[in-house]
C-alpha cells in the first residue's frame, strides 16, 4: 500500500464544483461497471470459487416458534461426503450478531445467535449446518437432520399487546419516542381533527442474486477471507474477526460484482459468521449459497407497519398537529440495524410540511416472522403513504383540492434551512434547502395536471373507473460521519481510486470516476476504482443510505483536486512556469493560455515524482493523496409523485396507465445514472402498493416462499414513467451539491397510487393497506 | 433447491417407455418439466427413477387427420402456438395458449405434460376441456381413449392408471361456424391464471344456437357452466343474456384459500364469462 | 453418473454429472461458464435463460442429460473476436444493466427473439420481455436497447 502524498487529512474548505454541467460530470457517459457484466464476465459470489472448497447448507426451522427439544444429525453425518454437521451447541462460544445502527439500548437480548438455541422464533431460523463434498450432497443430507420442536403458539400481529420474550424480556423491547409543539393545545384549538388507521405490507428488497458467502482460511498468512461481502464490509471485517478473537488485520473482505442490494445485502448475517468460523476450523474453503426458498425467509424483510394517526388542522388546512402511533412488525430478532427503521419513521414522517406540534410514538415490536430491517427507503415509504393519506384526507374533509392542501402546508424556500426540533439517525433534522412549491409546479405541469382532471371527468363520463394522484415527499441521504478516498497516478497515466465504499450494482465506479476526472482533467475511462475491499484500505463505510455519492463523492473530489495542485506543483518545475499557469487537460499538463497544446503527460508528472527521482529526496513520493469528507448532517433530497391508475370493474385490478417521479438531488453526476436509480425505484415502490407481500398463515407459515408466490412485478406491469431530474437546489453542505439519488423512486409510490385508487374510486381514505389488492378493490366497488 | 438422486432412463421408443413405466417403481415421466422441475428442485417429489420422453420422435408431432387435429403428448406449447392450423381453426387454443407461461416455458413446456400434471389454473387444461379434446392413452394393457371431460378425477389426479401415460390428443375442428374465446385473470403477465373462462358460442339464425362456457381455477378440476349454457341456448346475445349467464357463476362452490376467497373467484369467474361471451360472440359469424 | 456432450458457445465439452444436475449447474459449474446466473432455480425469473438449438429456455428446468448433443449459447457467446454483440453494446448505451445479474438472462432471451423474428413488433417484444425478472432497471432501458438494435427510434 502506497502512502499518501501528503499528509494534511484536515476537513479544509474546498472549492465548490461549479455549478452546470462539467466536461465529464453531469454528463451522460456509459458505465465502467459494463463491459464484464454484457460479456458475462462478471464475479457474483457464486461465481466465486477455491479448490476443495466444501458446500454449506443451512437447515431451518419449519415452526415459527417452539422450544427447539433436540436435533438428530446421525443420518447426516452418516452420509458419505459429509464433513460435519454442527447445532448451536458446536458454536456456543460464538456470540450472537450485534448491532451496527441504533442508539436504542437494552435491544441486546434480542439479537439473534448464528444457530437456534433454546428457542425458535420465525419458520426460517437457522437450526443447524451442514459441510459437504457439494451443494447437491449438502442438501440431502440437510434434509436428514431432524428437529425435535415443541410448538409453542405464535405472535403475528404486532398491534396486540406485547408477549414475553423471554422471561423478564417483553416483545416490545422500547417504544421510540419523539415530540416537540404543544400537540394537546393544536388538537384542543383545532378546526378539524382527522384520524386514520393505515397499514402498510411486508415486501422487501429481493434482489436477483441470493445472498452468498465463500471463507477461506490462508494458514500460510494466518489470514481469513469472506468473499461475497458488500455494503458494509468494514464493519463486517471488525465485528467477524471480535467475535472469532482475531485481529481486525487478519480478516479481509471481499465484495466482487453484487446482484442487487436494496439495503438487505451485506448486513451481517449468521451464514456469514458459520462459513468463516468453518473455514477456520475445517481448514477447507467453505461455500454457501442461499438458495431462492431460503431467501424469501432468512434475508431481511422490511416495511410492515401499523399506523394510528391524528391531524389537527386549521380552517385553511394547516397542519397544527401530528400525533402518530405505530406499531413495526420487527419479526423474530433484532438484526443490525436495530431500532433504526422506527427512528427513520419516526423522524422523518412530517415530511415537507410544516408542523408546529408532532408527537409519535413507534412500538417496536417482535413477531415470528423473519426479521426485518431496511429496505430502500426506509421508515419513508411507510410514513409518506401514511403522510399523504393524511393530506388527502385533510383535503377530503374541508372540501379542499388535494394539491392546494399540500401547497399550502409545504416549507417554503424562504423558510430553508429548516430546522425541526427533531433527530433521526443521531442528527438533527434540518431540511437544508429546497424549492418543494416549485417542484411540485414543475411535475404538476410536465404531467398536464389540469387537463388530466377533465380528461379523467370525460373518461369516467363514459364508464371508465379512472383516477389519479399525488404523493409528495422528503428523503435523507448522505449519512455521515466521514468518508475517504485515496487516488494515485501511475507512471502510464492510469488512476487508480481506492474508496472504503461499496458498489451493490448502481454505478458507484462510474460517478466516483467521473467526479475524480472532472476535477483532475483526465478521461473518466483512464480511472479504475477499487471499492468494497478492506485490505485495500483501512477503513470504509460501504454502500447504504443514499450516502456513496455524497461522501465518498465528495472525499474523491477533494482528494482529485489535492492531486491535481501536486501534479501542477511538480510540473511547474519541471516547465520552469507558475503553477497558477497550468491546467490539466484530457490527462496531459497545459497552460491555461493554450489548452490545445499538450505540455506534458500527467503520467510523466507522477513518474517525476517516484521514488527513484532526484525531485522526491526528503519528501514522501508519489503523485498521490488521501482526503477526507465530513458531515454532521444530513442531506435532504425531495420530490413529488403522480399517478394515473385504472381500475378494472370487474375484477378490482389497478392498472397503473401513467407515472412521474420529480426529484430534486441538487446536481446529477450523470442523469442517466440517476434516471436509472428513479426507475429502478420506481417499480421496486411499484411492487410494494400493488403486488408484493410476505404472507403468512396464521400458525406463522410463511407463504410466499417462491417468485410464483412473491409477485416482482414483469415488465407487462410498468407503466410508461416520466421523470424529472431536478437540480434546482443544491447541496450546501458538499462540495459538489449532491443530494442522494437512490431512494426517491421508491419513496412516493404507495402515497400517490393510493391516492389515485381513491380517486378512481371516488372514495376519499377507501385505501388504508398497502399492497392494494384487486379483491380489495373489487370489495370496494360493491360496497 | 436441488434435485434429489433419482435415476435417469430415456427410452427410445413408446414401447420402451411403457415397459419402464410398468417395470420401476416409483417412477415419474419427465416431458417438458416446467412444473415437475421446479417441483424436484424445492423437493416436493422423490422419484426413484425418472423416464424421460424427450427422444421419442413418435410422441411430438401435429397432424391434421380429417376433421380433427391431432396432437402428440410430447409436442412443444410453442410448437402448437405456431402452428398455422391451430392459427387458422382453433384460434381459442392459441390464445389460451399464448397465456401459458412464457417464450422459454413454451419452449419446452408440452401439450401433454400440461394436461398430466392438471393443475388446476392452467390454460391448456380448461381449454381442452372446452374443446372436447379426445385423449390418448397408452398402457401395458394396450391404448384407449378419454374425453377430456373424463380426465381429471381431483385435484391434479388424471384418469391414467399408474403403468399408463398419455400419448396424444385430437381437437375437432369446427365446421359450424362458431365464436370462442378464451380469457383470464392473473396477477402478472404469464402467471398461471387464477380464474380463465373459455366460451364457445355457435349461432343460429342470428340468435345463440348453443353455447360452451368452462371455468378454469374455480375448482379443482376445470367446471362446465351448464346451467348457463342452457340458459343461453336459443336466446339473443345481448348484454342482457351475457349478464343472465354470467349470474350462474354465483352459485359456484369455489376453492378457498387466504390468498383468493371463495367469493373473489366466484365474481372473477362472472366477470370472465361476461367477457368470454361478448368477445366470443363478435367473433362469431353470424351472416 | 452420465457421461454428457454439451456443445456450448461452440466448444464442445465433455462432461461426467448425476442425472439430477441441472443444465445451468452443468453450464456454470462444469463448463466453468458462469455468465449464467440462477435467480430463483424454478422456472420464473429467468436470470438462467440460454438458448438451445437457437431458442430461449430455462437452463433450470433441464437436466444437463437431457441437452446431451444439443447447441447451447450463453452470453460469453455473443461476442465475436472480441467485439461485443450488437446487443451488448445497446444494453451500455442505454443503460439496461444496473447490478447486471439479470443481463446475461435478459441477453440470451432478447437474442433468442430478435433472431427467430428480426420484425418482431413492439408488442411482442414486450410480451416476450416480461418472461424475465429485473429488479434494477425499472425494464425501460431494457426495452429501449432491444428496440435500438431493431432499429427503432426511442419511444
């Protein structure tokens, strides 16, 4: 590993990106990330593969919730090929997986051990595995291993009162609490109080590619590997190497090409810890790759809630008051992430509005189900269908138009920054800036919002069950603390760009090149980032929370321009000129008088300060630098959804006929990119309000365990979808004025097809659950 | 999710097959394996020898034969799809068809591991129950034939005996001139339906001379409308006499489960047949 | 155990595998082509998708046996001397692949329709399309670069 060319890692002001389009930045340019995908070249974890490697299978619990008697793995372990077959007795001195995101305590006897002891709790659960010769034999002998479970009855509904745990342990482990205003006066004052109950589905990320996990141990080195990493692998790294007592240092991670993550990939999981602890103990690679089946209930699920919630208003429609109860259908465990999607939910449900009082309290509450945690846009695609279910009613009751309500509660730009006297995540929530009327103008007038009232009138003249409507909402991204990235010229020219960020497939190689080139003067192509791998760099904070372009973006920029200053520095002396003469243009040194007139190659630059050459004698060489970016807050991107929809009389089908996502992220790296990342989201948000829902029967079996069961939406459900990338507020919190990309997609969609179902309907609140089923529906239009 | 052992023949001719089939036990027959695939992978069989039927060239093939269409057990559902006869004279086929599945399905899936495997959501079941095909079987005992109304006894259980399978099927092309069409409910785009409905109206003298309507997904094996069909016979085909057929969908007795309530698929089957009916009669030729 | 010819990409492979591995083990583990991925290894997501004698299938819904002697291609097929099929290069231009592991399924399928008709409408490009599960793109782009390579104007 190179040093660094300097040493200066202070947070100090850099210049701003300018604002527009750059040369490279802002522009359109094709992935790097493409050429091995189209070509198949491509490193999924299943790809990964090691000589003697052995297949790990993990049984599960077929019960929701039992006292798990005994396990026989005689026949197992009988079976030719089989290596060893271990139950939570064989790894009783691994403690269970902690928790990287909360700052709730008293979740620890929640958390979930790497193999079921005592007690199962979701169908699902890890109970035992098996090593084997491959994963063919490793299934059948799974199948030989027989649990002794006494069934115990199951909890799955969050909203009844709390069971006990364990003993002295409740299933509502706290209750997340946030309130500022005098909310009883706004509820006393008020003009109109709206109550609604409203529930939102269990859905989940599902990416195409299962999780996978390959350990080996190097012996030789004394070095463990876990290849299939993504998100978060440098925590990952810590955690795997406490709980197995070894050195951080002698652990490394891997993430190669990734299938999708959607917030559920790359958490710490129990196959993660079991092929690691197996590598060591077996001393054989050991390879374990979830199957579909195994997915749908031992991957996080996400999103099921209950809501209660109050609005105060005033004659006009104004927000007094929120007051929300909820209740998060948490499932067995308490997983990574903690309590943090009923913080997001909490902090983040008032949304773009103004609210002088709000008082929310979110029960968080354990079930049998299969854990829960994140999924993209978290605790916000929740509380903005709640949200705007609560505007439209709002609407609906002083006769108002729903636009106008929501024009009229949305925080204006003079009222930007907007702090509220709130945190989410551990910060304040402080909307840094935004033009949300604008915005909305904009969409309203790109989807012809007018026009499409009288077309809507004149359709339903004729029969027709049509509708349509809104979801406004506010994201978070940019989660700090910090980010850094190191970037190193070669003597070809070549950059090489080491970040401690992950790439879970949504382009980061691409922006974190086009951001280092802009700023240094090179082809975006000539960059090769490395990314998702600790022993390349000491620390990282992956890929999640809208944050990878934000932070890492901003320390790559930073990091660009202190090479850049270095690499004119050197050429200065070189070209006997001041450095304040010189550019980079397209990788070569040139005077800012004559851009056309290549001086000098930038490789020639870094080979000039190696550390063979006279010019470094006493200094630390090479043309490189390392360079940090902090943040204390949160960046805060918003948008606004529109739908149409139609509904089929006759069976209660929601046809979704037209769709926009407004989206304002400050600026776009590349709008391909981010219209990529709307899309994408889009139809994810698009799976959650019509199709997909982890079901369960009601002894906690689950139902949706294949793709025939759990309904991704195919292309023939897509709508054709518009979108604006908005760059009307920028950042001022980085450098560049980004704002995250990857969740406003999602966010808004469950708030505006409910909304539109609604006003097909011509039912104000007819829709109170998402997914919004055709039988629902079909109900809805008898009654 | 994969296969248990099981161990592997492929005969080469139907004689080899039906040997097999009499000789193993625990045996299974693999056709297209679109659904016995999936059923291995996730364990839900455990045979002890599979028979594969793929190179038996006897048992693919279409063939017109007078007045009926006859089909091999093994032919492809896209090679059926395709086929410009099935396009031209039994159009309702091919578009029951054309909802089976998809490209990569059809491509392999078979007309008669369809039928076989009787599940009771799919198009190529209703549709053959609506088309009165007539089924082949072959046995140790010598071959016989079934109409398709006589194939399914329950839920996914044929009428074969244990040592028989299925060789082929023959369609009757119309010669009377007549209006059908075949229409479903799924949640996505190539899902197995949850209710499908395949009308036949024959016209006579501008008026219904007889109708065929079958329901598909509503019970366990594909269920004729008769009441309706009765009802519908010599009447007007208007709305009025649609609605009136489609009401005899409410004394159904439908499968029930949390996902799809009985009430649910008895109003999906009236909306279903409402359309069937209506699409079937602009179809018809009524000069 | 059978011993089984797979002519793959124009290589012909011979390999030993049990009755029960599937195609796409055999493809992927034994052939050591692993552009073809498995999403769901039953039958719906069709991330597996290659073509055999020339049409699209689910290499999950096969046993390797049962392709014994056929013609098999999978993505790392599609590109010739090094020149990326016309389709893979459309998929980078319009930006059809995100995290990609839907894109060598997505390929071989698209590759399977536009050769059996190289006029196929929009409809049946749409129709054809939805056979397989994308959870990035959003399909859009998906269509896009398939309608590129028909030579048709963005919608």
């Amino acid at each position: 590993m190179s040093a660094a060319g300097e040493k200066d890692y202070q947070a100090s002001p850099s210049p701003r990106l300018a604002p527009g389009a750059g040369r490279v930045v802002g522009q359109r340019v094709t992935r790097l990330e493409d050429a091995p995908l189209v070509r198949g070249d491509g490193m999924f974890a299943a790809d990964v593969s090691f000589p003697r490697q052995l297949a790990m299978r993990v049984v599960r619990s077929p019960i929701a919730h039992g006292r798990l008697l005994s396990i026989d793995t005689a026949a197992a372990r009988a079976l030719p090929g089989v290596h060893a077959v271990w139950t939570a007795a064989d790894v009783a001195d691994i403690p269970p997986i902690p928790f990287r995101a909360t700052k709730v305590r008293g979740l620890e006897p929640y958390c979930q051990p790497i193999l079921a002891a005592g007690r199962v709790r979701y169908a699902g659960e890890p109970l035992a595995v098996v090593f084997a010769d491959d994963a063919y034999l490793a299934e059948d002998a799974a199948d030989l291993v027989v649990p002794d479970i006494e069934e115990l009855p199951p909890v799955l509904d969050a909203t009844a009162e709390p069971a006990e745990f364990l003993p002295g342990h409740s299933t509502e482990p706290t209750v997340v609490r946030k309130e500022y205003g005098d909310v009883a006066a706004a509820f006393r004052d008020a003009h109109a109080i709206v109550e609604l109950a409203l529930s939102v589905g269990r859905h989940s990320g599902v990416p195409l590619e299962t999780r996978g996990a390959i350990a080996r141990y190097d012996a030789s080195r004394d070095l463990l590997e876990l290849h299939g990493a993504a998100k978060k692998q440098h925590w990952n790294r810590d955690e795997i190497a406490r709980l197995l007592g070894r050195p951080p240092a002698g652990v490394h991670l891997f993430e190669g090409h990734v299938g999708g993550g959607f917030g559920v990939r790359g958490e710490l999981y129990p196959e993660d810890l079991l092929v690691c602890l197996a590598a060591l103990r077996l001393r054989r690679p050991v390879k374990w790759i979830e199957d579909r089946r195994e997915h749908m209930v031992a991957t996080n699920h996400s999103r099921q809630q209950h809501h209660r919630i109050r609005a105060a208003v005033d004659g006009q429609g104004r927000l007094l008051a929120i007051d929300d109860v909820f209740f998060h259908d948490q499932g067995g465990y308490v997983r990574t992430h903690g309590a943090r999607v009923v913080d997001l939910a909490a902090g983040m449900l008032p949304g773009p509005y103004r609210l002088p009082a709000y008082r929310v309290a979110g029960h968080f509450r354990l079930t049998n189900k299969t854990p829960a945690a994140t999924y993209r846009a978290p605790g916000r695609f929740e509380t903005t269908f709640v949200r705007e279910r609560v505007m439209d009613a709002i609407a609906a009751r002083l006769g108002l138009d729903r636009v106008e309500v929501r024009r009229r509660n949305l925080v204006t730009p003079a009222e930007m920054p907007h702090a509220r006297p709130l945190d989410t995540l551990g910060t304040a929530v402080v909307l840094d800036s935004g033009d949300y009327p604008g915005l909305l103008d904009t969409a309203l007038d790109r989807f012809g919002w007018t026009a499409l009232q009288a077309d809507l009138a004149r359709r339903r003249g004729a029969g027709e069950c049509v509708g349509a409507g809104i979801g406004f909402f506010v994201e978070k991204s940019g989660l700090g603390p910090s980010d850094g990235v190191r970037i190193a010229v070669d003597k070809t020219g070549g950059v090489e760009l080491i970040s401690g960020a992950a790439s879970v497939g949504q382009g980061v190689e691409t922006v974190l090149a086009q951001i280092c080139a802009e700023a240094l003067g090179i082809d975006y192509r000539r960059v090769r980032v490395v990314r998702g791998r600790t022993d390349r760099i000491e620390f990282g904070n992956g890929a999640h929370a809208s944050r990878v372009t934000v932070m890492s973006g901003s320390a790559t920029y930073r990091a660009a321009l202190a090479v850049r200053a270095m690499a004119l520095e050197t050429a200065a002396g070189l070209l006997q000129a001041a450095a304040s003469e010189l550019s980079i243009v397209d990788g070569h040194v040139v005077r800012l008088a004559d851009p056309g007139a290549p001086l000098m190659p930038l490789g020639e630059v870094a080979r000039h300060m190696g550390p063979d050459s006279a010019l470094m004698v006493g200094r630390t060489p090479g043309l490189s630098a390392e360079r940090w970016f902090h943040s204390a807050h949160m960046t805060y991107p918003y948008g606004v959804h529109l739908a149409v929809v139609r509904i089929d009389r006759g069976t209660g089908e929601v046809r979704v006929e037209r769709y926009l996502v407004a989206n304002d992220i400050g600026r776009a790296i590349n709008p391909m990119l981010v219209e990529g990342q709307l899309a994408g989201g889009f139809v994810q948000g698009l799976g959650g309000a019509l199709f997909e829902e982890f079901r369960y029967d009601e002894t906690g079996q689950p139902l949706s365990t294949t793709f025939a069961d759990y309904l991704i939406p195919t292309l023939a459900e897509v709508p054709p979808l518009d979108l604006i990338v908005s760059e009307q507020a920028p950042s001022p919190l980085n450098p560049l004025g980004v704002k995250g990309a990857g969740e406003g997609g999602t966010n808004g969609v469950g708030a505006a097809i409910a909304s539109a179902v609604d006003d097909a309907l011509r039912r104000p609140g007819a829709v109170v659950s998402l997914p919004i089923l055709p039988r629902t529906v079909h109900a809805l239009l008898r009654t | 999710m994969k296969p248990p052992v099981f161990e592997y023949h492929r005969p080469a001719s139907l004689t080899e097959a039906v040997d097999m089939l009499g000789g193993l036990e625990n045996a299974r027959l693999l056709a297209g394996g679109q659904s016995l695939m999936p059923m291995l992978a996730m364990r839900f069989a455990f045979p002890d020898h599979l028979i594969d039927l793929n190179r038996i060239p006897a048992l693919a093939g279409i063939a017109e034969d007078g007045g009926t269409l006859r089909v091999g057990a093994m032919t492809r559902q896209r090679d059926l799809l395709d086929h410009p006869v099935v396009r031209a004279r039994l159009p309702m086929l091919a578009e029951a068809l054309e909802q089976v599945g998809h490209r990569q399905t059809r491509n392999r899936g078979t007309v008669g591991g369809s039928l076989c495997h009787l599940d009771p959501a799919a198009e190529l079941v209703a549709v053959a129950t609506a088309l009165d095909a007539e089924l082949e079987i072959a046995g140790p005992r010598g071959a016989r034939t079934l109409p398709m109304a006589a194939f399914p006894l329950g839920f996914m259980t044929p009428a074969l005996e244990p040592d028989e399978l299925l060789t082929g099927l023959r369609f009757a092309l119309p010669a009377l001139p007549q209006g059908a069409c075949f229409t479903e409910f799924a949640r996505r785009h190539g899902d197995y339906a949850i209710v499908s409905a395949a009308a036949i109206l024959w016209p006579r003298d501008g008026r219904i001379g007889r109708a065929s309507i079958t329901l598909g997904g509503v019970g366990p094996v594909p269920v004729r409308l008769e009441a309706a069909e009765a009802a519908l016979a010599g009447q007007r085909a208007d709305a009025e006499s649609f609605a009136a057929a489609a009401a005899c969908c409410g004394a159904l007795d439908p499968m029930d489960d949390a996902q799809v309530p009985a009430w649910y698929r008895r109003r999906l089957a009236a909306t279903l047949v409402r359309r069937a009916l209506t699409t079937a009669w602009e179809r018809a030729d009524v000069r | 155990m059978h011993d089984v010819t797979l002519c793959l990409n124009g290589d012909v492979h011979r390999i030993r595998v049990e009755a029960r591995r599937t195609l796409l083990d055999a493809i992927r583990e034994d052939c050591g082509a692993t552009g073809t991925h498995a999403g769901c290894e039953h039958g719906v997501c069709g991330a597996c998708t290659v073509l055999l004698d020339g049409e699209p299938v689910r290499s999950c819904l096969m046993f390797a046996v049962q392709a014994d002697g056929r013609e098999l291609r999978t993505v790392e097929g599609l590109a010739k001397d090094g020149v990326l099929h016309k389709l893979q290069q459309s998929f980078i231009d319009h930006h059809a692949l995100q995290c990609g592991y839907c894109t060598p399924g997505f390929l071989m399928l698209a590759a399977g329709l536009i050769e059996a008709d190289p006029d196929l409408s929009d409809a049946a490009l749409i129709d054809g399309l939805s056979a397989n599960l994308c959870r990035c793109t959003g399909y859009a782009n998906i269509v896009a670069a398939v309608r590129a390579v028909l030579g048709r104007a963005p919608s």
